[in-house]
C-alpha cells in the first residue's frame, strides 16, 4: 500500500473510504489487502461508539450515511457487525437523502447476494439419502430417532453431496465405464459408513456422547452388509473390506491412546505428543469412504497396478482432506484436548513440551505460531498431498484429465491457497498495523 493510500484511508470522510474499498475489491474480485485493512481498522476503531459500531462520522456523530457505509463494506467482508446492522435497521424507514438511498441500495443489495449460496442436489444423492431415511425409519425406538438426527447432521455439514455421490464422482471421471453400476447401493454404503466414522470421531474428541454408539455399531454393520453383497466371501474386493473395516478400527484405538490430552479445569496435561508417521494414519481412518471406487475398480476390471495406483491416490486425498478440516477445527480441538494432526503440527513446532498448562494462554501462544508460522506450512503440505493425489489418479491411465473427483481436488487447493492469501494478508496487517501504533 502506497503512502497516498494511507493518507487518504486517514483524512477522507469514513463512509467514502469504506464505499471505495468496497467497490474497488468487488471490481477486482479481490479483498483488500492486510495493509489496507490495518489502517481501516484504526479509523473504525477510533470512530466507533462501541465495538462492532455503531460508528461516527467526523462531525463525532453516528449517521446513516457512515453506518450504511461500513455496513456495506462488511458485509462483502462477511464480518457481521450487529451494531451497524441494528443502527440501520431502526432509521432506515421515512424520507432520506439521495446519498442515503443510493448507498441503501447497494447495501440491501450486497446482503442479498452475500447470503450462503445453497448447492443443489442431484436425482442419485436425493435417492441415497431418501433410501438411507427410509431404512432407519424401520428401527424401532430409541434408535429411529437417534439415527434419524444423526442422518440430518451428515445432510447438513455434507454441502457437496460428496458422501452420497463420491462412488458416482469416480465412476464419472474414468475414461470407460460400463452401465448397471450400482451407484446407489455404494452411496448408501457409504452414508452408512461415514456416520459411524463421525460417531466414532465425536466420542473420541468428547469422550461423551456414548448415546451415538448404537447407531455407529448399527450403521457400522449396515455398511459391511451392502459392500460384502457386491462380490463373494473370497474375492479380493470382499477382503479388502475386512481389512479396511479392522484398520479403521485399530486406527481409533491408536488415536484414543495417543492422541488425548487431559483437561483439569482450566489448564490441560500435555503426557506427549503424538507422531503422525507423514499423516498415513489419517488415511487409514477415513479408508472406508474410498471403499466405493475401490469397489468400482474391480467392477470396471482396472488392472491390479492401476487399482494400486488409485488406492494411492485416494489416499493421499484423504489426508489432505482430513488436515483441510483439522486446520479449521485446531482451536476446538486444543480446547477439548484432541491432539488432532493440526494441532501437534503447531505444539510441536511452538516448542510446546510435555506438562500442564492454562488452557486461554496456551491457546494464544499456539495462535501466535499458527498465524506466523503452521497456517502457511500446513497449507502447503495439504497441496503437498493434492498434487500427489492428482499425480497417481492420472497415472493410473484409468481416468479423464477432468471430471468430479478431480473437482474435489480443486475445491481442496482452491481452500488452501485462500488459506495462503489469508496468511499473507495477516502478516501485512500485523507489520502495518505496528508501524502505524
């Protein structure tokens, strides 16, 4: 940011600074860098009547035309500022001037665009979930309506249909497939498996929440049942069943003894911290969300080095997605005392030893790293695990060079260098911010 920028952040009217910025990012399609938003931020701060606003204009009044400005700013930034939001909301009615209404205007319009873009489903995920709904109406109280909850939170927190459709992704990226697969049923499958997983997740985590286990043991079996119908007892895809089922298993036991930190009020007991091994272990836990297009690699009669080279591949999916969420998840994580991979990437690194510590200042000594340091180097390990994915998928000679499951690798990437801007921008901010104290 240039040194006339500053000036003009700090000596034009507020409602112009924050209409420009806004206007210039969504023309550029770009935020405003860390620089910007620093010395943005002292203005706010310096002008508002309480945190997150109202906000005054220079005449040390707080107006429409200041608070519909840094309301419109903000909403493009999807930061919520209530104070704004009720500030407006209470004088927006009655006569105003052409400034107001105009910029009215543009607000009511970024809040109406700004609102979370809801995907669309598809005929096959419908049917999944509709089948799935259908089956666990058949249990018998109190398991129906347990099930039945823990079906509408896989709905809810799945926004890309991926669980019902990851079998349909593969299958629709391959250069050749024949008709008749059985789509459905691997959907179902998979439904099934991913809320056992999630159960299973949920109690390792809280150590709680015991009354989730009999619909993960039930939805546990349901699986195996519909992933054993697909080939006889003794075929390979029949074994690799077992096996995956029996890995994801001692992979939570693993977790469950090494990867738990012990809570005592306010402080937590760090005993050691938990050696990843590059992150298979992350893999072995979700493999059987891969049990799909396994599955559809022997029903496609894929040679046995393709098969090999896409379990690979899949693999290393899995554990780029796994530390897409556990980047997010880290400070719950902490707090719960889940030494997820995130957050010993961020221990370990902070020099966090092995003892007891108050849990808030452990957390902002952890953020400090985060932020400065793990944030970015997470991220590019995650693209790490992308490209590897990509590069033995394609390998295999199996696939088209574009398709759904390679969409699935650019929403990850497409998160990671988001993560990355991000990163970049707080460094700048922070650098900026210092210079301006």
């Amino acid at each position: 940011m240039s040194t006339r920028t500053i000036d003009w952040i700090g000596k034009s009217p507020l409602h112009e600074v924050c209409v420009q910025i806004a206007d210039t990012s969504l023309t550029t399609g770009t935020k405003p860098d860390g620089a910007t938003m620093a010395r943005l931020i002292k203005r706010l701060i310096a002008a508002e009547t309480a945190p997150g606003g109202p906000y005054r204009n220079a005449h040390g009044e707080p107006d429409l035309l200041t608070n519909i400005a840094v309301g419109y700013l903000f909403v493009y930034l999807h930061i919520p500022l209530p104070g704004v939001t009720l500030f407006i909301n209470a004088r927006r009615a009655g006569k105003q001037s052409r400034e107001v209404t105009e910029l009215l205007r543009k607000y009511d319009a970024a809040l109406l665009l700004r609102q979370p873009f809801q995907k669309t489903s598809t005929p096959l995920a419908d049917t999944v979930f509709s089948t799935v709904t259908a089956q666990i109406t058949q249990f018998d109280e109190p398991l129906r309506s347990l099930a039945l909850q823990f079906l509408q939170r896989i709905k809810k927190a799945d926004t890309h249909f991926e669980i019902p459709l990851f079998a349909s992704h593969f299958s629709s990226t391959l250069a050749a497939t024949p008709s008749n697969l059985p789509l459905t049923l691997l959907g179902e499958a998979n439904v099934y498996c991913w809320m056992a997983y999630t159960i299973y997740d949920h109690l390792l985590d809280e150590q709680s929440g015991v009354e989730g286990l009999p619909v993960a043991n039930c939805a546990h079996r349901l699986a195996l049942t519909r992933y054993h119908s697909l080939f006889p007892s003794d075929h390979p895809f029949s074994k690799l069943v077992t096996s995956t089922f029996d890995d994801m298993d001692i992979a939570n036991s693993w977790e469950l003894a090494n990867c738990q930190f012990i809570q005592d009020g306010n402080s937590i007991i760090i005993p050691s911290l938990p050696r990843y091994h590059r992150f298979q272990g992350l893999a072995r836990r979700s493999f059987g969300h891969a049990l799909g297009p396994m599955a559809l690699t022997y029903l496609c009669h894929q040679t046995a080095p393709s098969r090999h080279l896409i379990e690979k591949g899949i693999r290393h999916y899995l554990i780029a997605r796994q530390l897409t969420d556990d980047i997010y998840d880290w400070q719950e994580d902490i707090r719960k005392g889940s030494g997820s991979a995130v957050v010993t990437y961020i221990l370990r690194h902070a020099r966090i030893r092995p003892g007891t510590y108050e849990i808030n200042s452990l957390v902002a000594h952890m953020q400090e790293d985060f932020w400065l340091y793990s944030m970015e180097a997470t991220n590019t390990l995650i693209k790490e695990h992308i490209q590897l994915s990509r590069k033995y998928l394609l390998k295999s000679g199996c696939f088209l060079p574009h398709g759904p499951l390679f969409d699935l690798l650019e929403r990850l990437t497409s998160t990671a260098n988001q993560s990355v801007r991000t990163h970049a921008d707080y460094k700048q901010f922070i650098s900026t911010y210092r210079k301006s104290s």
